[in-house]
C-alpha cells in the first residue's frame, strides 16, 4: 500500500495497528451524509478531479475520464454506484485514485474521512433487510463506537453491469 | 546460454532465410554469381562457425551442402532436383537453430539420408574437379567485394528485380570493423523508448498549449527547441524501428517457387522496393495477408501454362510486389497477368447470396463488383485447391488490413490481370486524427478512414435529405446514409448546434457519414487501448490525451457503422430470434440425375455414399421388394425407374446411401451431372419422396427426400441413426466463432440457434425454446460460460441439459471448471473433430435414457 498518499490522515494510526496482526485498517469516505470504509490497500492518492471528459454509451456510474497526471483514469460515482440521487450543486468533486486488476479508478466521494483500524471482534452480520444492490457491494459491517459502518467491496464497485 | 552461440544464432537465423531467396533467384538466372556466392559464403560460414562451437551435426550437413553450392558456383547446372534438395537443406538448417534457440544443443538424430542425397547429387554433377571445393577458405577477396556494393550486384544482375537488396542482408561476409557498428537491440528496449517518446511528445503537446495562453518570451525560444527535438526524437525513434520491407520480400520467392511446383504453373515473381521502410510490428502484422495474395493470384489469377500460350500470352506468369512509400503510408501492391476477375460470375454471387438486389447489381461500377471479394464468405472459384482453399480468405485479409488502419482496394481487367493495392500506413503507435466536436463533446477520428468533410448549408449546394425518416446525404452522384453522432452516442447536449458538417467514412466497402458541428483540430494522437470496463463500448477503440491536457475517446469507424445498423450484410446472427437457423451461403453440391419421367432428379451428394453400376443380374426381387447382392450382404434397392422399364443388362445405375451404419441403394436411370448450387427450393413437394422444386442452374429440377428411401429402405436404421436431429444452442460474443462453428454444427446434422451472450441464451429458454444441448463459449463478458450453464441447471426443467463448454484450448483447468459448473465437458474451439464427437456421445447417451425423446424425434421426423 501507498503510506505517503495517505500522511495526512495516517495521524490517528498509532503504533498497534502498524504491527497490527488480524485487524484490518479501513480508510473512511463520506457520501450522502453516510459513512464508508475502503480498504486501505487499494487506495493510491487523493485528489480534486478538474476535468472530466464523459462516455458516452457507458455504464451510468462511471462519470467520465480523467487526467491524472498523464494517466487516463476512469471516474466512478460512489453515489451513483450507491444508487443516491448526484449532489445537488455538485460540490468539488474529491476523488480517491485508487488500482483494481490493473485499472486506474478514481472514486468520486463527498468528502475523505480519517483511516482507523476495525477490530475483527466488532464485525457484526450484514443486516438481512439490506437493500440487494447495496449488500452486494458490502464486504462486511462493523460496530463501532460513533456507528455502524459498512466496508466496501472494491472488487464488486468496478465491477459494472455492461449495457448497451 | 553460451554468448558466443546466441551470437551465432542471430546471426545465422537473420541470414539463412535470405539463402533460399538467393537459391531461387540463382536458380532462375544461372549467370547470377552473385546470388550462388552468397548462398556459398553463408554456408561456409555457418559450417566454420559449428566447428568452432563443436556443433557437429550442423557441421556435417553444411559441410556437404558447402560442396555442392560451390559446384554450383563453378558452373554446374543448377537442376530443379538439386535446387531442391539444397532448399531442403536449408529448411533442415533452420530446423536445427531453432532447436539450438531453444534448448543450445542440437537435437537427437541424424541427417545421413539427407547427406547422402546431397553426396549423390554431387557425385552425379560431374563437372570441375573435386578441388575447386577445397580451396574453401579463399572466398575472402569475393566476400569483400559483394560487401562494397552489395546493392549494384543485385542491380547488374537481374535488371529491375531487386529481391531484398537491402544492405543488411550481406553482413554475413562484414568484416570485423563493419560489426562494430551495429549493436544488437531487444525489441522490448525499443518498444519502451517508443512509449517513452510517446508520453513525451504529449507532454511537449501539453506544454505549448500552455504558453499559448501565457505569452511569456523567456520561455518560449527554448520551448521551441524542445519542441524541435522532441519532432526529431520521435522521428530518430520512429526510423529506428522501421525494418526494410525486403525482410518480409525474402520470404516470397521461395513460396512462389512452391506455388509453381505444386499448381504445375510457371510463374515469375518481380519485387520492387524492397528497401521500403515499416515499423516492424507492421511488417509481421503484414505477412500472413500478403502471403494470401500471392497464393491467390497464383491460384485464380494466373492461368494454367497451355492456356497462357494459346491466349498468345508469354508461358510464363508474372507476379509482381512492388512496395511504394507517400506521405506517411506505403503502398504494396500486388498483381499479376492473368485472367483477372470474373466480374459477372462476382456480380452473379453477390446477387445469389443477396448482398445486392438485381437492380443494384446492374448499376455497380466494376470497381465496386471487385469488392465484393473482400465480403465475408465469398468465393467465386468453382474448384477446392489445398493452395488458397475457397470460402475463406479475401474478407480475413481485409479484416487484417483494416485492423491496422490501412486499407485495400482491387482493380481489375478482364484478360489482363488483377491488382491488389495495400495501403499501410508507416506506424501504429501515433496516427494522424480529426477532433470533432459535437454539441460541446469531443472525439478523435483516425484519419485513415476518413474520404472527406462536407459542409452542409445553402452554400455548398449538399443538403441532408430524408428517406422515410432516415437521412442521407446527396453527395455528387450518390446516396449516402447518414447517422447524426448526437443520437448515435445518446450525448447530452452541453452546446450549442453550430451548424451541421457531415464526415465521409469508408468501412470495409460501405461509406456512410456522420453528422458533427466542427473538426476543430488534426493531431497526432498516442492510441491507448479502452480499460476493461468501458472496452465493450463498440463505437469507441481507445483513448488519448490531446495537447491541452483533456483527455478525448477514439472513435472505431467500424463501431459506428455496426450501431447505426450498417452491419456487414452477411450478419445473419443480427436478429438473434428463436429460428431454425440457415446458413444463408452455403453451396451445396447435388447429384443430378434422371429417374422416371419428368424434371431431372436431385439429392445432396454428401447423402451418396458411392455411385455403383450394377448389372441386372445382381439385381433380385425377393418378397416383392428389390434387393442388391453387396459386399455378401443383401441391400435393398428402391427403384426410381417406372415399373415397366426392362433393367439394362449390365449397366444401372444404383446411389448407394449410407444410413445408422447400413447402406440401401436407388435404382436410377442415368446420372446427367454433379453441380454445386445454393438450395433454394421455390415450389414445396407434394409427394413425400420429394422436398420441391428449385432451380439449379437454369434448369427445374425435383430435389428428392432421402429420408422417404430411407424410411422404405432400412426403417431401423432410419430411426436409429439419420433421424437423430438435435437442436443445439450456440453462444458465442464472438460473431466470428458463430460464424465458423454454426456451418460446422449443421452440416454435421444438426439444427442451430446461435446467441450472442449468456442473457440471450436465456432468454430464448424463457421464451419457451427447446434445446438438445448447449455449446457455449466460457469466455464472455458479464456472464461467463460457467455462469450460463449455473443459471441454466438451476431450473429443474433443465437441470439435465447437457453444455459443453468451448474455450480458446481444452486446458485441465477449463476442463475442471466445465466439470466444477455442471457441464458435460470442454473442447477447444478450434478442435473441431472433439467437438462434434462429444457433442455426438452426449446426445447418444443422453438420447438412450429417455425413450419419450426417441419417440419424440420419430414423430418430428416422420
């Protein structure tokens, strides 16, 4: 994983969890007043996307193509993907530059939380009246102090239902 | 591996191919020293080097070879069988380096026979003595001077041919100081420098869209060299990837020297610009389609040698490839003097297999008629030869040209020849675009496709007509369909409509436009291929950065087209329904005969067994039926001669047609014909012996049922064995494999439905279709083959339906996910004998375990 894209909110990792053997660190995005947990090792960079450059005939969560830094990345909407209505005005849009199968994505969120670790003891059952969609793409949830917060699945977010 | 034997490899390999090229060009022109030394140099130094490197058997065998090259080279004829043998030999050499290459020792075995026949052949070849061989390590002074102007040799020698007459191909004989000044590269050091320059030049791109907007002196005089040198680097780079088309050239008079030998043809081949530079991923891409147009202008273009003469032409055919290079694309064309295309016979076939209705047909221009060749499937040679085949080809060349953004275009004049012309442009990686803007969205449009921009207003005189709704352009005499990109791409309007200019493209041989506001620049654009998720995008082929750092889609001419619905006519898989399928051009070759009064009779000749002429003695009548004696067994014989007709004494014709492993015969009058035509039977039969009536030919005739004989002939083997009619379900995203397995499947006795993905699989189940069996690809997007045959056995209704698996090899881990998902098992896709034989043991096995499926099966074919 990339330490340094993540220096800034690494402030709240204390020692226990740098060594930490089961538990899992978890990086928290907000979308929708929601919380959600990516894990860390997918996550590469943050940053403000400028320009998008839309496709057309593509899947409605990917917002378009980006330039970061030379690379062409692929722009998703977590809202979209989360199937919430877009921000109204779109605020700044924040994205986390992040690597799945060799793809560059950039994962459009509200805002970035802090990284925190998850012990696995708090892990608790998906709810059973999760909304379908939104189980599929739940890893798992965990109890914590300030809430519930669900971790995403990296894997199922880019991978998109292809319609023509 | 040894460095010094690495060293020896490359060498030798680059250089041995040139061998067979000079031994032909020897063997066409005995007075070509030049040619004979080199082949003699090359030898030699390949049987000094083995000694050296104690590669014995290559020493033996070159040693031999050395000899009899040097008789040549003194003057000894230059017999076809000693040609031969030495190309033999040649070829055995560059068997054994690649053995080297790959395991640095040479391989088991021995080359005595082979040594032998050459012994022979010098043996035999009684012309200077034995010491001219000897004086073996004089051939320095030669070698010096074939190295000074290796290029006027090749031109004294044989006037305009200048076969490979690239210098690097005479570096065998370079003396040590001339080594030095090349250095071997890998190719994947090259191609990264290629990356590397080509993510400079965007950054320099980028650079000065920004001082474009910040004027700023200071910067700008050494932004303009950058600028410069980034030009030169890309170019320096660009050049040092280029390889002489004379490397591919090489390869080509040795093939047209097979070609003559196996067609019994005399053929020369003329190449010209050998020296013509390509990127050399090109010159591989280029290979196999310029191989095929050899073959074909061999095989259909040039005539047979008696009727060359009796044309009053030379007896010998003439092939030329010439290699010509303007403005960043080359050329090569292709063409000989032969009999030139059948434009009537095309125009007949184009019409037969509906590509154009009879009044389009008779307006097409020979031009377009000669494209007709490229269609997918069209053949127009009556006769199958092992040299081109028939069927296949002119359409896959097309597919490879125009894969790499070049083109291909045929002329021709009856009598005179055929001309293919290839236009390849110089490199992949960076090709020339149109940026289009439309409603505030742009695109790249590779140039390559595009004929012209026309503007449409009250100016121009163009104006944008509609047709039942659909729009199409007038443009100067024709009639072109027009698509408006906004609709096409579904885009959200972020602009304004500027007004409208239609781009003309070419694909394969339909030209449609599209409607766009603006081109708003040309640039040199870096393709970079589409990421995984957005690669199912038809219309787009890839993405780039421009200079002002925004990042546009590449728009796939042919994309657009399939989604317009200007798909190749020959799609027949388009509309993907719930229908017997039928294979729209497939030929079929009938047995024509006379049997009884009225029209002539017809059967498939793939249901005729053999053709037998049985005296009338062999012919019984027992229990009120005719029998044959064959083979000490009885067959039964169903007569198609009236009743009354007396049995010829020794001559009647019987059609024996096997059935479930018995065989039964048709007494018949006389067999008028075998003929290969497109079923189309036009008037439906109304005895059960015949299917109907078609036209074959120009003449009306009774296309029988042979499973009427076979139901009286053999009753059980008719239920057992020809009425097992199976349905299959095809799914492939592929429409190339549906296209190459779904002929297969049925002429092996099956019916076929094909479908596109797993979803229209299923949705053909839920529609209510039956299938026997299911053979899908396991490969597919968003819904795998494992996954289709999940979905399919989680219904209890199907829960026993077989699927097979295809997959590009049967690789155990395939074959464990098949038998992991439920299915039967897995089969290459190209291994068709596996599949048909698994598909066949399946359906047998499946077929005896349900009687009601028997029973079914009868009653459907009764």
């Amino acid at each position: 994983m990339n330490r340094n894209a993540l220096r800034v909110e690494s402030e709240t990792v204390d020692s226990r969890a740098l060594h930490g053997d089961k538990e899992t660190h978890c990086f928290i995005v907000y979308v929708g007043g929601e919380a959600f947990g990516l894990a860390v090792d997918c996550v590469q960079t943050i940053f403000q996307i400028e320009a998008v450059t839309p496709v057309p005939l593509g899947p409605q969560e990917i917002v378009g193509l980006v330039n970061l830094r030379g690379k062409i990345v692929t722009a998703v909407s977590l809202r979209r993907r989360l199937q919430m209505p877009d921000a109204q005005p779109a605020k700044s849009a924040l994205a986390i530059g992040m690597e799945y199968r060799g793809e560059n994505f950039a994962l459009i969120v509200d805002e970035v939380g802090d990284v925190i670790f998850l012990n696995p003891q708090t892990q608790i059952a998906l709810p059973p009246h999760l909304d379908q969609h939104r189980a599929k793409l739940t890893e798992a949830v965990y109890r914590l102090d300030q809430g519930i917060l669900s971790m995403l699945n990296v894997g199922c977010l880019f991978d998109f239902q292809r319609r023509v | 591996m040894d460095e010094l034997l690495n060293d020896f490899l490359a060498e030798t390999s680059e250089h041995i191919d040139a061998a067979g090229e000079q031994l032909v060009l020897f063997e066409r022109d005995p007075s070509n020293g030049g040619a004979i030394g080199k082949i003699f140099r090359l030898f030699h130094t390949i049987k000094g080097t083995c000694g050296f490197l104690g590669l014995t058997r290559l020493e033996q065998l070159t040693h031999v070879t050395e000899s009899l090259i040097g008789r040549l080279r003194d003057g000894a004829p230059a017999t076809p069988e000693t040609v031969s043998l030495i190309l033999t030999t040649v070829d055995r050499v560059k068997f054994i380096l690649a053995w080297l290459a790959n395991t640095a020792s040479e391989p088991e075995g021995d080359d005595n026979a082979l040594i032998e026949a050459l012994q022979a052949n010098l043996n035999s070849s009684a012309s200077p003595p034995a010491e001219a061989t000897e004086e073996v390590p004089a051939p320095t002074a030669p070698a010096a001077s074939a190295e000074t102007a290796p290029l006027a040799e090749t031109a004294t020698g044989s006037g305009s041919v200048e076969i490979a007459a690239s210098p690097m191909r005479s570096t065998a004989t370079r003396t040590a100081s001339n080594r030095a000044e090349t250095i071997r590269v890998t190719v994947g050091a090259l191609e990264r420098i290629m990356i590397l320059v080509s993510e400079l030049v965007l950054t320099r791109n980028q650079l000065l869209e920004i001082t474009r907007h910040h004027e700023d002196a200071t910067v700008k005089a050494p932004l303009q060299r950058l600028s410069s040198l980034t030009t030169d680097l890309q170019d320096a780079v660009m050049r040092a990837r280029m390889q002489p088309l004379g490397r591919l050239f090489a390869s080509l008079p040795r093939l047209v020297r097979e070609l003559a030998v196996d067609l019994k043809k005399k053929l020369y081949l003329v190449t010209e610009g050998a020296d013509t530079e390509l990127d050399r991923q090109l010159v591989e891409l280029i290979r196999d389609p310029l191989t095929h147009l050899l073959r074909n202008c061999a095989d259909h273009g040039i005539e047979s040698p008696d009727k060359r003469l009796a044309l009053g032409k030379p007896e010998e055919g003439t092939i030329k490839v010439n290699a010509t290079h303007e403005a960043g694309y080359i050329t090569i064309d292709v063409s000989d003097d032969g009999r030139g295309l059948d434009l009537e016979r095309i125009r007949y076939k184009a019409q037969a297999k509906g590509l154009v209705n009879a009044a389009e047909a008779k307006n097409l221009s020979d031009d377009e008629i000669g494209r007709f060749i490229f269609a997918p499937g069209f053949s127009t040679s009556p006769s199958v030869t092992s040299i081109s085949g028939r069927g296949i080809g002119m359409d896959i060349v097309r597919d490879n040209i125009e894969s790499i953004g070049g083109s291909i275009s045929v002329t021709t004049t009856a009598g005179k020849g055929t001309r293919f012309s290839l236009k390849i442009p110089l490199t992949l990686a960076i090709a020339p675009a149109l940026i289009l803007e439309v409603r505030g969205h742009h695109f790249a449009l590779p140039q390559h496709s595009v004929i012209e921009a026309v503007r449409i207003d009250s100016d121009s005189g163009h104006s944008l007509e509609r047709v039942q709704g659909s729009l199409v352009l007038r443009l100067r005499d024709e009639v072109l369909p027009v698509a408006d990109l906004e609709q096409v791409l579904d885009l959200e309007a972020k602009g304004v409509d500027n007004g409208a200019l239609v781009i003309v493209m070419r694909v394969s041989s339909r030209v449609f436009g599209i409607i766009v506001d603006a081109v708003t620049d040309v640039q040199e654009i870096v393709v970079k291929p589409l990421s995984a998720s957005l690669a199912h995008l038809e219309v787009f082929s890839g993405h780039t950065i421009l200079g002002d750092g925004s990042v546009v889609l590449i728009l796939d001419p042919t994309g657009i087209a399939g989604r317009i619905g200007f798909e190749r006519a020959s799609d027949y898989t388009v509309g993907r329904t719930v229908e017997t399928y039928v294979p729209a051009e497939e030929n079929t070759r009938f047995i024509l005969f006379r049997a009884g009064p009225g029209a002539l009779k017809a059967l498939p000749l793939s249901l005729v067994a053999r053709i037998e002429c049985v005296p009338a003695s062999e012919i019984r009548q027992s229990d009120g039926n005719f029998v044959m004696q064959h083979h000490q067994q009885i067959m039964p014989l169903v007569p198609l001669i009236p009743a009354d007709q007396a049995l010829s004494e020794d001559d009647n014709p019987v059609l024996v047609l096997g059935i479930g492993g018995e065989s039964m015969g048709l007494l018949i009058e006389e067999i008028v014909d075998v003929v290969e035509a497109r079923l189309d039977v036009q008037i439906a039969g109304v005895s059960s012996s015949v299917i109907g009536t078609a036209e074959i030919r120009g003449a009306v005739v009774e296309i029988l049922d042979a499973t009427h004989f076979m139901r009286i002939g053999r009753p059980n083997a008719y239920s057992r064995g020809f009425a097992n009619q199976f349905w299959i379900l095809l799914v492939d995203d592929k429409p190339f494999f549906r296209d190459m397995l779904a002929p297969l499947l049925i002429a092996a006795g099956y019916r076929v439905t094909t479908a596109g993905s797993g979803e229209d699989a299923l949705a053909l189940f839920d529609r209510g279709a039956h299938f026997d069996a299911v053979v899908t690809d396991t490969d597919m997007p968003n819904m795998s083959g494992y996954a289709l045959a999940h979905q399919l056995h989680s219904d209890s209704r199907r829960a026993s339906l077989p699927v097979i698996a295809l997959a590009a090899h049967a690789a155990p881990s395939v074959v464990q996910a098949a038998a992991e998902s439920g299915m039967c098992g897995a089969v290459g896709k190209f291994d068709r004998p596996a599949l048909l034989e698994m598909l066949s043991r399946i359906l047998e096995s499946h077929h005896l375990n349900k009687h009601d499926l028997e029973s079914s099966i009868i009653g459907a074919a009764a």
